[in-house]
C-alpha cells in the first residue's frame, strides 16, 4: 500500500492509533479527524484515495459527512465504520454515499482487504477510453457515466457495477459474478450489492421512461437496450 493517501474520520483515539500503526507500517500516508465537521473539510479540500470514515461522531454524524462529500462532487472511496451493524443502518450508509462498511470490532486483514479493493477498483485496473452501450456512455478517465447526454450521480461502487455490467453487455451478470468483481474473496454479504443495485438504478433509470438495467430473477443482472 506505499504511497496510498488515507483519511481516517475517527472519534476514539484507540481505534484511530490501532488504524495509524497498521496503514502506517503498509508505507500508507495518513491524515486524521476526530470529528465530522473537520472530516468534511479534510474529505473536501484534499485528495486521498480512501476515506475510514465512523458512523458515531461530533459535531457531524458520518452519514451526513458521506452525504456532503458526494453533494460536493467528492468520489473518493468510503468505507464506514459502524459500532451497530444493524441493517438500516447498512442501508442508511449506503443510500448517503458509502461504498462499503465494517461493523466493530473489525479483523485488521478484512479491513486491509476491503480497503484494497476499494481502492484498486476506484483507480481503475482497466484500460482508458470510452464504453459505449445504447444511449449510455462511460468515461474510464474520467470516471463519469452519461445516459442520453445527462450525467449521472454514482458513487464509486456503482460506477464499477455500471462497468462491468457495460463491459459484459448485453449477457447476464451472475449475482456471485458481480460481488467477486467487487470485493473478491472478502465479500460482505448480499444485502450490500443490494442496497448498491438500488441505487444504481435510482440514477440509470428512474429519471427516464424506460429502464435498461434488468434483474433476471434468482440469476443476477443485464443491461438490455431501449429506445433511450
């Protein structure tokens, strides 16, 4: 993990040294903040490539630091701490931007591979270009998505489904297929690609007449062209 630039939002000062030591040890830069509002600025001024970002904190509350961040445009990765690992909260996460989540106490190796996902997902291990499928374009370089000339709102973990789903067109996505692509041997569970399909489809489809992303039940996914 050298050179990787780290943000760690974290209100205990325990966890957040136990966090510093390991990423630190890995050749990982990290900066800190011990409450939401300075998070916030941190997240928003500079550039990481991942944010650890705590559910419970002062001043602002992680979900409403996720929330701003991608108001503002902010598309670094995020993985949020939660000490409740209950699933609306899961869900709450999810829906204010977060790509993926822990529940406390964490194993220091999950952690270390889920942040590695998330990141290598995010700088893109793939080629640079355009993908094109009907009316919807994806910009690798610029990780932006288009559908009929409007872009489109997606946090990192939708963009890689989007991705894929793109890349793989117009055949089947298994559900095991997509949670592999995206969390490899660590994956978090089938509520969590859930909650991320549901968002994906919030912004791929809800705002036009017809939907191109389909679920083919008990099998997994399919983007199927329209007249959009």
């Amino acid at each position: 993990m050298a050179l990787t630039q780290l943000l760690i939002v974290e209100d205990n000062p325990d966890v957040a040294g136990i966090l510093a030591d390991f990423f630190e040890a890995q050749g990982a830069e990290v900066d800190f903040a011990a409450n939401g509002e300075l998070g916030y600025k941190l997240a928003s001024e500079g550039s990481f490539d991942l944010i650890i970002l705590d559910l419970m904190l002062p001043k602002m509350d992680g979900l409403t630091v996720a929330k701003k961040l991608r108001h503002v445009g902010c598309t670094t990765p995020i993985l949020m701490l939660t000490a409740l690992d209950d699933k609306q909260d899961l869900l709450n996460g999810f829906s204010s931007g977060a790509d993926d989540y822990l529940a406390k106490p964490f194993d220091l190796d999950v952690l270390n591979a889920r942040v590695t996902a998330l990141i290598n997902r995010h700088q893109g291990k793939v080629a640079q270009g355009v993908l094109k499928f009907g009316s919807l374009e994806l910009d690798t370089a610029k990780h932006q998505v288009y559908r009929c000339g409007k872009k489109l709102a997606l946090t990192p973990a939708c963009y890689q489904i989007l991705h894929y789903l793109m890349h793989k067109a117009p055949n089947i996505v298994k559900r095991e297929e997509l949670i592999e692509e995206l969390w490899g041997d660590t994956p978090p569970g089938n509520d969590i690609l859930r909650s991320h399909m549901y968002q994906l489809r919030n912004q791929l489809d809800k705002p036009f007449d017809t939907p191109i992303l389909i679920t083919v039940p008990k099998i997994g996914f399919k983007l199927e062209l329209t007249s959009n």
